[in-house]
C-alpha cells in the first residue's frame, strides 16, 4: 500500500505509541487525584503542555486541551459569541467561504439566531484579499476567524497581515492550523493571533484529541461545565495517555520541522513535475508557492475524481478528493466552488497529501498509476471528444 492521504490522518509515530503505552496499565492514576498515581498523570499532562507550546512558541499555560480541531474551532467560536449572551446585535463573526466544515457549520447555526456572519470571497488560488477583512469590520465584530493553510488545496493565507489588521481595530483573531502545523513554521507571538487550533492525528500523533491556543488576556466563556479542569476551560477527567502522545508528537514535529518541510517540497515537485510531463489536461490547485507542500491538490478534465480514487485503491494507493470529514455529504466542494472551479473541473479533482514516511520511490509507482487508470478513464468518458484524448 502506498499511503497518501496524510491530510486525512497519519500514522502515529513508533516513538509517540511508546510514550502513550505506561499511561494504559502502569500511570494509569486520575491526575485530579492528590496521591503519586495522580501526581504522575498530572505531571505528564504538564510535560505534554510545555511540548504543544513549544511547537507554536507559546506559553504552557496558553494551551488548553480538547478532543481535536473540531472541538477547538468551537470553543473559540461559541467561547466568543456566548462572552456576548448570544445577542444577534451584539455579535459580527467575519470567516472566509474555504473554512473547514467545523468553522462554517457553528457560523450557519448562528445565522439561524441572527447573528450576523460575513464569509469573505477568495481569489482563484483560494486566497483571502486582507482588504476585504477591513472593510467588513464593523462595531459589533466580536471574532475573525481564517484558516491557516486550507485543508483541500493547501493555500496559505496572509495570517500575519490579517492579524495586524485585527489588532488595529481590537478585535480578537482566531486561525485553523490543523492543515499548518508541523508543515510550516508557527511562531504565535510572530503572527499576534489571539487563538490558534491544532489536532494530534495530523501530526503522527493519536486520534481524539488537540489543542486550542488561546493568547493571555483573551477571555472566552467554558463549554464543558464540571470538575474544572483545564484550568476551568474544559471540565472531565483528562484523557493522558493521548495527551501524552500528543505531546511527543509535537516535540518530534519540531525536531523534525526542517527536515520534513524538504522532504516535502522534495515529493511535490518531482509528483508535479512527472504528473505534468506525462499527463495532459491536468492543472494544479491552490496557490504554486503560497501552500503547505505535503498537499498536491489536481484536477484531471475529463475524469471523475470518485472513481481516480476507486481505480487507485485497487492498485494499493490511498487518495481523496477533499476533506474526510465532509466526504460522507457527497456534496460538491465548497472550497473549490469559492475558487471560481466549474463542476467538471470539482468532479476531476484529487488530493494526495504526503506524511514522512512516503518516497520518491512511492511517487514514481503512484505517477505510473495515475497515467494507466486516467488513460483509461478518459477512454469511457462523455468529454473524450471535447478534449481529443
């Protein structure tokens, strides 16, 4: 099996599963509790905040623990709006059209209450104009949320500038870099946001669990009412054992930061450069430069990406069109909708992302792949004589 679907989820670390397994059968304690077995797990907890901090050069007692990116884009979205008692005309959220299904489903329940919600156009490589952010600013905005680096096709956005221009007007900035980190370096006292959300599985780490970075002074109101934990922020008897994994992924990460960001600029430019020397009618997706290079997002005209996945994975390679969390809805991408893409272009797209573990050897059996089962699909398809395949 050749393993490209890294953006969907990787695999946990060897070094990561080592440090998790004492924390199953041996530090098994309730860190809450004030005997040693407790003090054990809450120490652990602490280590795993200092090493989640240290990826994104924040301080330990900015990181709050949740069960993923999901969760933490919600904290940040219903910890903002609920700070206001939810009143539509004391609430403003301004988001692009490309955010994940975790920022744009709370955002569409907001509206239906009347808060009010303003989703900025991207350009045709799927980036935010800043300017737009400025001109949607108005006394009532309460949050601004775009993401890192989209999880589709791999832009980048400009944080840093959206960020300075949410500082001038005082006005709390939020980003998704469940796609970014790991992939690109993140230094949240550089950038000035005031809340960044990351997820474990994206970065060798285990399922289940993440983190919300949430800049000193930023208040927000609790979600999970309780016995306190998390410093109040999220009530419930702590999960150690991913928190500790988590943590190790992150400091792996960093140590690994250089090396990984070569090897995937390494990967993408001999796939793209192969795929567009040995297959016509395709074109690259999202901005050339301005992306996370695990991600290599293509449409191929004249084939239906559903089925370039279905042929792949008879051959043993792991692929997708998009996102994983929003494949089940089958509904047509948003992102590359607000891209400006037709739907032949949509359907004829495919996502490969790559992890450290992929080859050059794995992107040159995968390219072979690739001009076999789009050869013959496009032999089958209602576009053979459009484009003269």
């Amino acid at each position: 099996m050749i393993y490209l679907d890294n953006a969907a989820s990787t695999a946990v670390h060897p070094e990561v599963v080592k440090e998790m397994l004492p924390y199953f059968d041996v530090q098994y304690g309730n860190p809450s509790s004030i005997h040693q077995f407790g003090r054990k797990a809450k120490n652990a907890i602490q280590k795993a905040r200092k090493q989640v901090a240290a990826l994104i050069d924040a301080e330990p007692d900015e990181i709050l623990f949740t069960s993923g990116g999901t969760e933490s884009n919600n904290t940040i979205l219903y910890g903002i709006t609920k700070l206001q008692g939810l009143h539509p005309d004391q609430n403003h959220i301004i988001t692009s059209s490309i955010e994940h299904e975790a920022i744009l489903q709370p955002c569409k329940k907001f509206e239906n209450i009347g808060i009010k919600i303003t989703y900025l156009p991207v350009d045709e490589h799927g980036i935010v104009n800043p300017d737009d952010i400025t001109n949607s600013i108005n006394p009532h905005t309460v949050l601004v949320s775009i993401m890192f680096a989209n999880n589709e096709v791999g832009t980048i956005q400009p944080i840093k500038e959206i960020s300075e221009i949410c500082k001038k007007y005082q006005i709390p900035f939020h980003t998704d870099a469940v796609q970014a980190v790991g992939k690109v370096p993140i230094n949240v006292k550089e950038l000035g946001v005031d809340a960044l959300s990351i997820s474990s599985h994206k970065i060798n780490g285990p399922k289940g669990i993440g983190a919300l970075f949430i800049k000193k002074g930023v208040i927000i109101t609790p979600q999970i009412l309780g016995g306190g934990q998390e410093n109040g922020m999220r009530s419930g008897t702590e999960n150690v054992a991913s928190i500790v994994g988590f943590g190790k992924a992150c400091e792996i990460a960093k140590e690994r930061l250089n090396e990984n960001i070569s090897h995937f600029q390494t990967l993408h430019s001999s796939m793209l450069s192969k795929i567009v020397k040995e297959i016509s009618h395709v074109k690259l997706n999202g901005h050339p430069g301005k992306r996370i290079f695990n991600n290599i997002h293509l449409t191929f005209l004249g084939v239906q990406g559903e089925d370039l996945i279905i042929k792949l994975d008879e051959h043993g390679i792991a692929a997708s069109t998009g996102s994983a969390c929003s494949v089940h809805t089958q509904k047509a991408s948003h992102v590359l909708k607000a891209m400006g893409f037709n739907h032949e272009q949509i359907t004829g797209s495919l996502r490969m992302s790559f992890g450290y573990m992929n080859t050059l050897n794995e992107v040159e059996q995968t390219v072979e792949v690739l001009k076999k089962v789009v050869s013959e699909l496009r032999n089958i398809s209602p576009y053979k004589t459009k484009y003269n395949f």
